[in-house]
C-alpha cells in the first residue's frame, strides 16, 4: 500500500515508517525538523529510513499547505497517517503558540487533504493527556475528557473533535488513537527515560516530580507500532462495531470515527521506573526530588480492552526489558 505519513523524522514516525518499508509499502514522510530538540537524531532517523528505495521524504511545516500538499502528490496515498505535532507537556508552558499553530492549524491542513484525496483510512495521532483532570481510573475512551491539564492536552483533544467533524460531513474513514507514555530506542532526548538515562550515566541528578509519587502506563515502542499497524486494517464502519456487555466501542453512530488507547494497562510507579534504570545501568542515580509541575497528572493507565477487542493485540513488552533495549541503544550511540 502506498502511505503518507507526517512525523517520520521523529520519534513514533520514524519507527511506524521503517515498519512499513520492511514490509514492502511504499512511504512518503514528512516533517518540520523543527530545533525543539537535537536536529541530528532526526537527520539520522531519517538517513535510516532513505535506505529504502520506497521511502520518499517531504521537508515542510505542517502548516505549510503547499508543502504538504506536495508530499500528498506524491505519495498518491491509501492510508494517511498524522504523527506530526508540537510535543511536549512542559514545553506547552513556554511556547503555547507553538502547539496552537502545529497540533491545530497543521491538523486542519491534514483533514483539508483527507477531505480532498479521500484516503481509505486516516488516522490520527492523540494522547493520554487529554484524559486530563478525570479522576476515574483507569481511563476508558468512552469516559468524560474535557477537562485538559494544558494547551497540549487541549490541542490534541479539539484535533479529535475537529476530525470527528470531518469524518462526519465528508465521510473520511478515521481512527484517533491515544498513546500512552511511549518509550524505547530512538526516543526524544525531552522524554525521561532519555533524561535520566543520560544523567545518571553522566554523574548528573535527575530530576524526580511528584517528589516520586506518580505512576504512568509505558507503552514500549514496539508494542505502539503494532498496535497502529493493526488498526490500519480496522477500517471505522458499522461493519466492525464491536457489540460486547464488557466493552464499549467509540465508533460514532453519525460518522466513520473512532477513538482507540494504545497502552497496556499495567501502570508502573515512577520509582520503580527509576529504580529499574539504575538496574540496568548498574549505577545509582543522584535524585533530586520535586513538586508537581503545572499541567502534570499523579496517574495515567488505559483500559485497552476497544483495542483489544478490534485487533486481537494488546502491549506486552515488561518495563524492564523495553528500558533495557532503550539503554542498549543508548550505549551504542552515545
């Protein structure tokens, strides 16, 4: 199948990209290479994925249409998928512009193109922060989520609403999925398996917020990756609706949209996360403990029953051995 796919040079996109190439589909990746962190770990998860001759990179902002209109002409696409974003929860405090102008102006340009080629299936990008300030844990996709902690969360949950608007009117096939706290080889050096990992190795402190208090439900890269390839096939219809007493399908009665986590369900305390990183690294850290941070949630943990029930896949890689493939690639790069 012939995909666009926004986001290649970064972190989730490079690997859903190299995926797709090893099994022999044709790629068109777009990206801004955008300075918010090292532009050569970009440039070289791009260099990677160009050793395919089917892969065809696109340098542009999302909010440029003609760039991104070009990258659609060229990849003549069966399947759209939109990685591309402004991320970041911390960073959303800085520069809110930013995500204003990349997660909503750019995801209008990617529905405006989905709305013109018609692609069989879109599907979107979205994450476990719009869960925001709901307290019921774990989080399901049919709960409240209106509520976000900061303008990321608020620019990923209104992505969802304009889509589902769109999906609507205009008939696009679409599947927003949320992720959960994703990690492994390739990661962005903001994320905190990087940050710690890079300290602790260099004899730095790490900074633990919450004073160690929160638990997240990491989603190994590996298991994200398959859990997007099978959604692919998962096309948004009445065809597919799952009917269960247990699960609730967010397919909408008025429109090809559903909303799907990808996440585990297996919520790990941050100390432990710390703890297994100093096992892996046979070295203790200097911890440097804080408060919570504006916009920070205690807890994330997915239901992933809807993805369960629609693909027959659920994320299984342990923490212990995702954090050891991450520090095996660490190693060998750093």
């Amino acid at each position: 199948m012939r995909y666009l796919i926004t986001g290649t040079a970064g972190f989730i996109g490079f690997h859903l990209a190299k995926r797709l190439l090893d099994e022999g589909h044709f790629v068109v990746g777009f990206d801004g290479m955008t300075p918010y962190y090292d532009v050569k770990l970009k440039e070289k998860r791009t260099a990677i994925l160009a050793r395919s001759n089917g892969f065809k990179f696109v340098t542009g902002m999302l909010e440029d249409k003609a760039a991104l209109d070009h990258a659609a002409e060229l990849a003549e696409p069966d399947v759209i998928v939109h990685l591309a974003a402004q991320a970041g929860v911390r960073y959303s405090l800085e520069n809110p512009r930013s995500y204003v102008d990349s997660n909503l102006t750019g995801s209008f340009n990617v529905l405006e193109l989905a709305r013109n080629l018609q692609p069989k299936h879109l599907l979107l990008a979205s994450t476990s922060s719009v869960y925001g300030a709901n307290e019921k844990i774990p989080f399901a996709e049919s709960d409240k989520a209106d509520e976000q902690m900061t303008i990321y969360a608020a620019t990923k949950k209104s992505m969802e609403l304009m889509a589902q608007s769109y999906a609507h009117l205009f008939n696009v096939p679409t599947t927003a999925f949320r992720f959960f706290t994703v990690y492994g080889p390739w990661g962005r050096p903001d994320m905190a398996l990087f940050k710690f990992v890079d300290a602790i190795r260099n004899d730095r402190p790490i900074e633990i917020y919450g004073e160690g208090k929160m638990s997240r439900d990491f989603t190994y890269i590996g298991d994200l990756v398959e859990g997007i390839v099978r959604l692919i096939g998962v096309i948004p219809s009445e065809k597919n609706r799952v009917v269960s007493d247990t699960v609730i399908d967010t397919l909408s009665k008025n429109a090809p949209f559903r909303v799907v986590n990808i996440g585990g369900g297996q919520p790990v305390g941050l100390m432990t996360f710390v703890e297994t990183i100093e096992t892996m690294l046979g070295k203790k850290a200097i911890r440097k403990m804080l408060p919570m941070q504006p916009g920070d949630v205690h807890n994330t943990y997915a239901v992933p029953d809807l993805l369960v029930a629609l693909t027959g896949f659920k994320p299984r890689i342990e923490v212990d051995e995702g954090v050891r493939r991450f520090v095996e690639w660490y190693q060998e790069n750093y």
